[in-house]
C-alpha cells in the first residue's frame, strides 16, 4: 500500500506504507473515493478466468472497485458460456458504486 506523492505524465511517486514486491505487467488502481477511468476487466483477465476455469471449477469471482449495478453484469457477458456457472461479488470502494 502506498501514498501517491507526486503525478506526473510519465510517473507516479509513491511513499511506500507496507511493503511488497512489484512485478511488470501489473494493475495499479487509484480510487481516493473516486471514480477510475481504468477498465473493469482486462482481456487479459478474461483469458486468465476462462483459462482457469477450465482446470479447476471457480464457484465465485470478486469484483473490485465496482460503480455501478452494470459492472457486474458486463463481467457476465465478457465470460461468455464458459463461466455462466460463476457467481459474481462485487466489491464496492467507490462512492459511486454505492
């Protein structure tokens, strides 16, 4: 976890609280109790699901940073009929997601 220092428009400065390990190819999220420009779920994401699903049955899938009743049912649609059996929680963090 982090606090963002500086922004600018190649980087972000961040003082890091608790520390882990960064690894290329991640999500960042900002929120601060706003809405986030950033796609609910990537393609990446979607393959990863359907991908794992196939191996091992996922019952249920977190959604976070939800802002609206909509998102969850767009992840519906993005699984497609592979993961129609996945029930789907939506994690609010989001003054609009209320």
């Amino acid at each position: 976890m982090g606090i963002v220092i500086e922004v600018s428009a190649k980087e972000v400065k961040m003082e890091i609280k608790i520390g882990g390990s960064i690894k290329s190819n991640c999500n960042v999220r900002f929120t601060g109790g706003k809405h986030s420009n950033l796609e609910l779920v990537t393609k990446e994401d979607i393959e990863d699901i359907t991908s794992i699903s196939r191996l091992i049955m996922i019952d249920y899938l977190a959604i976070p940073f939800c802002n609206s009743g909509a998102d969850p049912m767009t992840v519906r649609e993005l699984l497609g009929p592979e993961g129609q059996h996945i029930k789907i929680l939506s994690k609010i963090d989001t003054l609009e997601g209320v």
